[in-house]
C-alpha cells in the first residue's frame, strides 16, 4: 500500500478509525472530517476517483464522499470539534 496516492491512504486511515461505528454515522463523520481539514484539491480528487469508480477505495469511503459536493466547505462548521 506504499504506493497508494494520498487521499487513498488517509481515507483508509479515516476509516479505520470510525469502521467501530454504524456505518451511516460512520460516514457521516468521515464526510466532516473531510470537509474540515482536506485540502479542496484534496477533495476533489477523492469525489474524482468515486465518479471513475476507482476499486482502491474502501466502501465506506465512498459513503462518505456520498456527503460531499464540489467546493462545499460550511465554515461554521469548520469552528465546531470534529468527532475525529
């Protein structure tokens, strides 16, 4: 997995660390953590790789990019803890 891109990597790593929960809060907490601290150009290249369907992308990953639309960053929420 060395050679994964990096928003490949994180998104494993966000996953793992909310898999514990159900999987729709899951997501939704994923989505948040993205629309918080991921660069846009970040986000934009997970949503790019959920149209293309790319299979490195863990299920629940892709949920969460469900969450997320091009340029949507709420910024009162960027002021509120995150769950993760």
């Amino acid at each position: 997995m060395s050679g994964e891109p990096p928003v490949v990597r994180l998104g494993r790593d966000l996953v793992r660390n909310f898999e514990s929960l159900p999987p729709d809060k899951a997501a939704s907490e994923i989505a948040t953590h993205i629309r918080k601290f991921w660069e846009p150009r970040m986000r934009q290249d997970l949503l790019a790789r959920v149209r293309a369907r790319s299979a490195d992308l863990p299920p629940l990953l892709v949920s969460a990019a469900e969450h997320l639309v091009d340029g949507d960053v709420d910024r009162e929420e960027v002021k509120q803890p995150s769950g993760g």
